[in-house]
C-alpha cells in the first residue's frame, strides 16, 4: 500500500491522540468521514497501524528500573539467534528487543519493580535462557526525552 499525503496526515495526528473522533479526524484531514474511517481501516489492515494503546506512566505504577542490556550469544547461527528470540517474547519485563550490530548481538529494554527485582530477572530468567555467553546492563537514571510518535516524512 502506498501511502498519499492523507494517509499520511492520519497517521501523524492517530500518534498524537489514538482516541480522537472520526469526525474530529475528518475535519482535521479536510475529507468527509466515511471516506476517513475507509482510510483508517485499510491503514489498520495493511498493518501501518499495529495497534492503539495507552501511555502509562511507569513510576505511577510502581516500575522504577528501567534498564538496557546488551545480550550477547554464545553462537551467532540461524538456530541460536532463533532460539533466543523465541524465548525473549515471552518475558512480561522486557519492553523492547532489538537484532542490533556492534559488541553485541541484542539490545532489550527492561522494566521491573525495583533493583532487587531486576537482579532476580537476571538470574532467574536472562541468563538461564539457552546460548547466553554476556550481559551489560545500563541503568536508566532518568529520562530527558521519551517519543513514541515515529515522524512520518511529507
């Protein structure tokens, strides 16, 4: 699906405010709302929209350690890279995962209670997972700068 300056348009503004009205979202493109949610649909189907959710503030929540943890492989092959990314995605803590190039071979974001918690994923979870040789972990003292919304050239 190729995408014209409208569809581009709704993108921009569903980052801003997933939750925002067809009508208002019409409006704000300059097109009619049936035609609006037509484009939001296939933008959904064709996969450019994952998904909409909420923003929720870690520390509110109880979540003070951020972490990013270079992983390192024993092996570099098919199968081991394979295997650990089959089992990364079933970790609830790890936010994000990335095939990254460089020292290591995984970059993870992590979120847990606390430090003490952090150590226990560490030692319970990430290393006993198969292939794991190295871990370097840096600590998230505090956040300048956190975007989600992914600029949409126009």
């Amino acid at each position: 699906m190729n995408l014209d300056q409208i569809d581009k348009k709704i993108l921009d503004i569903l980052q801003d405010d997933g939750r925002i009205r067809n009508s208002e979202l019409a409006k704000q493109i300059n097109i009619s709302p049936p035609p609006t949610a037509e484009r939001v649909k296939k933008l959904e189907k064709s996969g450019h929209i994952r998904k909409y959710t909420a923003l929720v503030d870690h520390l509110k929540v109880g979540v003070t350690c951020l972490t990013y943890v270079e992983v390192t492989l024993v092996r570099h092959g098919k199968d081991a890279i394979e295997r650990f990314m089959g089992s990364i995605v079933k970790l609830n803590e790890v936010l994000e995962c990335h095939h990254i190039t460089g020292g290591a071979d995984f970059l993870l974001k992590i979120a847990t209670k606390d430090i003490p918690t952090y150590e226990q994923f560490i030692i319970h979870k990430l290393t006993a997972l198969p292939d794991v040789q190295h871990l370097k972990t840096l600590v998230v003292l505090s956040t300048l700068k956190h975007e989600t919304k992914i600029p949409i050239g126009g």
